[in-house]
C-alpha cells in the first residue's frame, strides 16, 4: 500500500475541528484507512487495514470491538 491510492480519495475532516489547524483527515479505499495532517498534506499518508482502524476508533470511543 501506498499514499498514492489515495490521490482520488475523498479526505474528511472531522466537524468537531472547526477552524483549528491541529487536525487530521482521513480517507476511506476499499479495505484501508489513510490518514494524514491536513495542514501538511503534500507529507505522506498513513496507512492502516479497515479492521486496525476499526480497532482505533472504538478504543478512542470507549467502545469493546
């Protein structure tokens, strides 16, 4: 895998960071998540499985996956 899968992806940002720029955005490609700092766009992507990310958001929800 490769930022560069995600060139055409849509990057979401979430509604709770308002105009701060101390936030990331993230994309959605088939079976994985890339993540980036959307004040520094152009400096790569982390990518991680749909499961992993999974994994990530319901730890940081407080919820049991």
């Amino acid at each position: 895998m490769n930022d560069f899968q995600f060139s055409e992806s849509q990057w979401r940002k979430s509604s709770r960071s308002a105009d701060t720029a101390n936030c990331v955005e993230v994309a959605i490609d088939h079976d994985s998540v890339g993540v980036r700092d959307s004040k520094s766009s152009d400096d790569g992507v982390l990518i991680f499985s749909a499961r992993r990310w999974l994994d990530f958001v319901g730890f940081v929800g407080g919820e049991d996956s």
